[in-house]
C-alpha cells in the first residue's frame, strides 16, 4: 500500500511539473533562450529527488569549451543523472525519438538523433554534432552504443570520437576536450551495491522497460557516485584513434576503481 501511494506521489509530481515546464521549453526553444538549457537540468534534478537518486559527485566538469562528454551507459536513468549535474545535450539512437513519454523529453531537450546502421548519413550526423560542440553546446556522448549491466565498460568503438575530431576547425583555440565520466550505481538502501543488486539500477537491452521501471520505483534510495576525469585534447594533428583510446581507457579505469572501492 505504502509502495502504491509513493508511486502514485512520484506520477502526479512529475506528470505536474513536466506539463507546467513544457510551454516555457517550448518558447525557450522558439526564441533560443539560454533557459532552453537549464530547465532541463531543473526538471532531471527534480525527478531524481522524486525517484530516490542520489548523486555523489566526485571531481570537476571541465569548464574550458567546446567540450563532449564520454560516458559508461548502465541505464536510463544514466539520463537523469547526467542531466541533474549539467545542462547537457545527448546524442541517441533514432528510435528513441519515438518513444512514448521519453521521446517527447528527449526532442525538448534538443537531443541529437542518430541512425548508426545508415552510413550515408553518417557525415550528416557527425556534422550536426561539430556544429553543436562549436556553439558551445554541452553534447554527451555514450560510446558504448547500447546499455551494459552496471559492471563494467562494453567494447567502444573509436570511430564515435569523430565528431569531436570534426569540430576541431570550428573551435577557436583549434582545440576540442573530451572529458571521460563514469556512471557507477554504488548503493541501494543505504548499504553498498554489489554485482548482485547492481541490475535493479542497470537496464540492460534485453530487459523490458515498464518491470524494470516498477522496479526503481518500489527500491526508493539509490545512490550513484558521477566521476569526471582528466580531459583528452583533440587537435588537428591528433590521431582520432589513439585519443579515443585513451579516453576510453581512463573511463574504464574510473569506473573499475570506482565499483572496487564500493564492493571492498
């Protein structure tokens, strides 16, 4: 009973203050308003408050631009989060963009849609995330392609980086960062969350949505520890792979000490 009513006090919340923030998005959208970019944050804090989600965040997000964001992707609420400590802009798969409730959030928050499988429209896309870096747009990019189990990093593709390689001309220091962010869902009622609780806050693909949904719901209190890592430079002489590499290698690292200090 008590698990219903709560649930029903999260539903009415933010059914309440997403439909009272969705006609200011809309103008700010309209009218290119910087508050395009904050209300988003306002609304991720807010949800996070409702759901129980509570961020530890340890080190500094780069403030020197253009800057994107490399991170591990355990989860939708990786979303949330990510949006609750920046005023960011997201790139996902294109399909997202038709779900119900979560596309329409993702369309007002500007997020870069993209279609990996057609490869003609690849220097599109590329393109529309360079010229978003170099209009100093926060863009977070999940170079996993797909969500993982919360345990570990997934094989990462360098050729992701790429867009952060095209933005380069468009800077004007001739100079993109990419800054590695670990994501690790390190607590679950106040005690520490090992491999075995880990799933109730990782969403892998082969889980349905709306159980996995009921599930965070009736948990009430997790904590998330957010790692920001030393920034990678992207010049016009860098090696697109081999910065990949190491930005992929000091993510890794992150979340790996990161989960080992929570499971010790």
């Amino acid at each position: 009973m008590i698990n219903r009513l709560r649930i029903g006090v999260i539903f009415v919340t933010l059914s309440l203050v997403t439909l009272f923030l969705i006609p200011l998005q809309l103008l700010a959208l309209w009218l290119d308003w910087p508050l395009r970019r904050t209300l988003p944050r306002l609304w991720h804090r807010i949800a996070c408050h409702m759901l129980g989600i509570r961020i530890r965040q340890h080190g500094r997000l780069e403030s020197r631009r253009p800057l994107m964001l490399a991170a591990n992707h355990a989860s939708w609420k990786d979303i949330l989060v990510l949006g609750a400590v920046a005023d960011v802009v997201f790139i996902a798969k294109a399909e997202v963009a038709g779900w119900p409730v979560f596309g329409l959030l993702a369309r007002l928050q500007k997020t870069i849609f993209v279609v990996r499988e057609q490869k003609r429209k690849a220097g599109e896309q590329v393109n529309e995330i360079a010229d978003r870096l170099a209009a100093r747009e926060l863009v977070v990019l999940f170079p996993e392609g797909t969500t993982s189990d919360g345990n570990r990093l997934l094989e990462v593709k360098s050729s992701l980086f790429g867009a952060a390689a095209a933005a380069v001309p468009g800077s004007p220091e001739g100079v993109v960062y990419v800054q590695p962010v670990s994501i690790a869902y390190t607590g679950f009622y106040g005690m520490p969350m090992g491999r075995y609780h880990r799933p109730i806050a990782a969403w892998p693909g082969d889980i349905e949505m709306v159980p996995h949904l009921m599930g965070v719901l009736k948990a009430e209190a997790l904590e998330v520890d957010v790692d920001f890592g030393e920034v990678v430079e992207f010049r016009a002489e860098t090696h697109r792979k081999v910065a990949g590499a190491l930005v992929v290698e000091r993510l890794r690292n992150m979340l790996r000490q990161r989960l080992y200090a929570n499971n010790r």
